[in-house]
C-alpha cells in the first residue's frame, strides 16, 4: 500500500524505453569522456585551475544525468553551470589574479620561463667562422663557404629567398674544398642584399656546431647559455659568464649572481601586495580616493536626476488635458532608442570647445567658451549631463507603467481634502510609484558605477591626474581605472586590475545589501 502512494522518481512521461535508456547513457558518457580528456589536455598544458575546474564540471554532468535520484536537476544544472561558468567561476579568477603579480613582464608560468631561459643560446666568439657567398648554375641558389683557420667547409646549394620568416632550415655542409668552387664570390653589397635569407640559414657543420650569420662576413657557433644545477633545482649555470641566475619567487623574475633581474618574469604569488599598494603607493593612494568617491557619486547623481527627469515627464505625458501625448512619448523615448555610442558621439562634438554648438551658444549669449574636456569639474559635468540625457527614458517608462496602478480615487480624495498638484505628487505619485522600483534603481545604480562605455568614448578617463602613478584621469570611474592597468597607457598590471575589480564588486555587493535591506524595511512601513 505504501509503495503505491509513494511519489515516482521520475514523471510518468520521461520513462524510457531500453534502447533510449542505452542511448542516453552512452552520449552522457561520451560527453563525460570528451570532458576529462579537455581537462587533461589543460593540465599537461599547465592550466591547473581551468584543468580542476573542468573535471568538477564533468563528474557534475555525469552525476546529475546519470542519477534517476535527482531527476529534476537536469533542468535546473544547465543555469546553474551557466552562472557558475560565466559569474562565478570569473568572479573567483579575478580574485586569484589579484593575489598575484601577473601582468607585464609575468605572463609566464614558472616552468615556462625556465623552459626560455633552458632554450636560450649565445654566439661562441671562439666559434666564429668567416663565409663567403658563391652563385651557383641556379641564380635562386648560393653556396655558402667557411673558413676557420685551417678548416674549410662548403654548404649545399640553398634558396635563400625561398625561406619565410620564422622558418631555421638546418643545412649540413659537406668537405668540399673551397677553391673548386668555379665563380667568384659575391662583393659585400650582394652578400647584404641576401641578408634577410642569411639570418634565417642554421648551419650544421660536420662534427654538430651550428652556426648562424652573426654579421656580413661571419657566422658563430651557437651554444646553449643555460644548464640546470644539479643541487638546486630552481638555479641554472650561465655557461656564458661562468655565473648564475636563481630564481626569485618574491620579485617573480630570475635574478643573477649581481642581483640583476633576468627577463622574461614568471607569475608567482604575491599576497595582499597589490591591494597593499593600492592604499600605500602616493601615486595611487590619492587618485584612487578621488576617483572612487567620482564612481560613488556618479552613480548616485546619475539615477537620481534621471530618475527625477523620468518621473516628472512620466507625470506630464500621463496629464490626460494634454494633447499629442503619443507624439511627445516617441520624441522622449529617441535618446533610449538611438545606440549609446552613437550618442555619445555626438555630445562628444556638441561639446567640442573649439566648434561644438553648445560653445558656440554660449559665446554668443553670455562671451563664454568652457572647456569642456581640460578642466577637471567641466569634463565631470558634461560627462553627468550625457549620462542623466541617455538615462531618463528608461526611467520615465518605468515610472509611466507605474503610473498606470495608481488609482484615480486618492487623487479626487485628496482634491476634496483641498491637496494641490505638487503635494499629490510628493505625497501619492511619488512613494507608490517608488517603492516598487527600488530594485530597478539599485541594480540602475550598479549599471552607472561600472558604466565603462561613456567614459571611454566620451573622455577617455581625461583629464589626467597631476602626479598619478600609474596614470589615472579626472573622469575616470573604478572600472575604467582598472581598464586603464590592464590594457591601456602602456602597461599590462592585470594582478592590480584584478584588485581594483575585487574591491568594485564588494563595494557594489555591499551596498546593494544595504539598499535591500533599507528597502525591505521601507516597503514593510
């Protein structure tokens, strides 16, 4: 009796006959397979962490799809993968970047930069042999012929224009006495015209040197410069100098016995260094506060007077005396219409200080002519009027489909109590349309603080801050200061970027808890 009262695994349609039964686990299991196998290609490559976190990935899918227990998760997993794969598992890289000293100069792993420094070799001035170039019966091909005291070696016929960049064809020379050659050698400005070809030849000789054009009349033996030390494993020999380099996890780089470091670096852990040097560092300290309380007041002032703006043309468009409103709603909703950057664009030359309308205006009405882009409150300004101009008809749509719940028996209540426009609309209008939009505002709030495009093509973060180090800019926000580390003004700081973000988003997180919660208090009211 109790079996059958008892709740199937799975609903009745999603039984299976055998042969879908056997099909199903053998795609679930090919798509396992091919998961592992990624997975190991990324660990031999040495991406441990996109290697660990494809393995979980894979025994997930093969947990959740196998598993009758928990049929229902199949429908749920592929959003939850998806805000694992693209929030989450971001959101934690970014975090483990920000501990390291990534960027430019360790891009790097360490293995890595051991493998080029292992790979590295130098010209033996012991080894160098002077050439000559001889034409042979085909004008595409040449003889090379070098001699080194007693020693005398010519190469095979080689193609010299036949070779591409990037391209070490290795020739093996025969013993061919030079004086059997049957043509005069090339003059020098024939040999220079054929150097291109030249400095992409390897030469074999017969007992292993190789050697490589080292100028318009030599070639030098190549030599490996580095070897492992046999006693410690993170030190390699310098058979060049006779010293050593020794690898340097606090610094990142291979430093030699002078102390000089060694390029390329390596990534290496660095602890709280980059947020250390955030709050610590004069040439980012003062910048960064600056820039964060703009940030934090850009978002704020942004949705506050588009927010107003909307509302207030809301309530107009809804005044059912006016006429031609569906023309006046289209006018107003062009600027959300109309692509940002397109918009942007053009307010970037209205306010132009030289022919933008707007100065030329101004000049003729009142003798001014701002400058918009040098001055640091001007260029905060335009870059806040943009924004409020690109952001009210948002606001102003959702506060007309708000509109449309409130009910017209307060507002003939409140003109029998004798209430007059402006105190309807502060004391009904407002709070019922409001409360519900709270979310909307806050999540409008996070948009603007880590609103990148308008700064990047309106300003580019300009004017810059006097004395900033790394460079930073008046009308930067956080994110596009980040931006700047990561990608722009020469430097590729991605472990200090990462940083900058990490603190964006607990700034962003915290006070959207805060706004929350505010909220929920409010609306309980």
């Amino acid at each position: 009796m109790a079996e059958s009262n008892a709740i199937p695994i799975a609903p009745q349609s999603a039984q299976a006959t055998p042969a879908r039964r056997i099909a199903h686990w053998l795609g679930i299991g090919l798509l396992g397979a091919g998961m592992f196998w990624v997975a190991t290609l990324m660990f031999i490559n040495g991406d441990l962490i996109f290697a660990v976190g494809m393995t979980f990935l894979a025994g997930v899918v093969l947990y959740v799809y196998l598993n009758p227990r928990i049929y229902v998760g199949r429908y749920v997993f592929p959003g939850l993968a998806a805000i694992g794969i693209f929030t989450l598992f971001p959101l934690l890289y970014s975090v483990y970047i920000s501990f390291t000293n990534y960027g430019d100069g360790h891009m790097l792993t360490y293995d890595r930069a051991t493998q080029y420094h292992l790979s590295r070799t130098y010209l033996d001035e012991d080894g160098v042999y002077d050439f000559e170039l001889y034409p042979t019966e085909d004008d595409s091909e040449f003889r090379l012929v070098f001699r080194r005291d007693n020693d005398k070696f010519v190469s095979e016929p080689i193609n010299l224009g036949a070779i591409r960049e990037g391209q070490r064809p290795v020739h093996e020379t025969s013993l061919t006495e030079a004086g059997a050659m049957g043509a005069d050698p090339l003059a020098l400005r024939d040999v220079l015209a054929n150097r291109s070809g030249l400095q992409r030849v390897v030469i074999e000789l017969p007992h292993g040197t190789e050697l490589r054009y080292s100028g318009p009349r030599a070639f030098g033996a190549l030599r490996e410069r580095y070897e492992p030390d046999a006693d410690d494993p993170h030190r390699l020999h310098d058979l060049q100098t006779g010293g050593y380099i020794q690898a340097d996890f606090e610094r990142g780089y291979y430093v030699d016995n002078e102390g000089n470091r060694v390029r390329p670096g390596f990534t290496t852990q660095i602890g709280f260094a980059n947020y250390t040097r955030i709050f610590t560092d004069r040439g980012m300290l003062a910048p960064f506060f600056e820039i964060f309380i703009w940030t934090m007041f850009f978002g704020a002032a942004t949705v506050f007077f588009a927010y107003g703006l909307g509302v207030t043309l809301a309530c107009l468009l809804n005044w059912k005396l006016i006429r031609g409103s569906v023309i006046y709603r289209i006018m107003m909703i062009l600027p959300y219409a109309v692509p940002a950057f397109i918009s942007i664009q053009i307010f970037r030359g209205l306010f132009n200080q030289n022919f933008g309308e707007i100065n030329l205006i101004l000049e003729a009405l009142f003798g001014l002519r701002p400058a918009w882009f040098t001055e640091p409150g001007l260029a905060r300004t335009m870059v806040l009027m943009t924004n409020i101009w690109l952001g009210y008809p948002y606001m102003m749509i959702l506060a007309l489909g708000m509109l449309q719940s409130v009910s017209d028996d307060l507002y003939e209540a409140a003109h029998i109590e004798g209430s007059g426009v402006l105190n309807n609309f502060f004391r009904i209008t407002l709070p019922l349309i409001t409360k519900p939009l709270i979310p909307l505002l806050i999540a409008a709030f996070a948009f603007n603080f880590n609103n990148l495009v308008i700064i990047q093509l309106l300003t580019e973060g300009g004017p810059n801050i006097v004395g900033s180090n790394p460079s930073a800019g008046h009308t930067d926000l956080l994110v596009n200061y980040a931006f700047r580390l990561a990608f722009q003004d020469g430097t590729q700081e991605f472990g200090l970027a990462a940083a900058i973000t990490t603190l964006i988003f607990l700034l962003v997180a915290g006070l959207s808890m805060f706004y929350i919660r505010y909220a929920k208090v409010e609306m309980a009211r």
